[in-house]
C-alpha cells in the first residue's frame, strides 16, 4: 500500500496517458484513474496497491488506487 500527494500529469507519449508523480518524485501508473481526474496538474491525495503489470509506456509502477482526492485546482 502506498499513500500521498502528488500531481496529475498528462504524457503524449504512446496515444497518451495520466500518471501521478508524488510529492516524494516517485512515479505511479493508475490502472483505474476515474475519467474526472484526468486534468493534467490536478494536485490529489491517493492511496493504492502497487501492481505488477507491463505497459507500453514503461513508465512508473501501475498502481491500482482504493481512494483519491482533488486538493485544488490545476495550475494554470
């Protein structure tokens, strides 16, 4: 289980996709990241079970979150 605060961040890479990377620069891959969430600079809170998966990406560890929060507004 892993928790804590990070931003939402969109990539362009491989048709696209959201990651988080948290406070601590760790870098997460949320496989069930709700649709209103995905807002690119979106600060959250989260927790979720890290997950063994292979993407196409190659980016971050998938994590397979079990709560998640806006704290504010996206930087513009």
């Amino acid at each position: 289980m892993v928790s804590g605060l990070g931003t939402i961040r969109h990539f362009a890479l491989e048709g696209g996709f959201y990651g988080i990377i948290a406070d601590d620069g760790s870098k997460y891959l949320p496989v069930n990241l709700p649709s209103q969430f995905k807002v690119d600079s979106l600060r959250v809170e989260f927790k979720g079970t890290v997950e063994g998966c292979i993407t196409v990406v190659m980016w971050g560890e998938c994590i397979r979150l079990s709560y998640i929060r806006r704290l504010y507004r996206a930087i513009e």
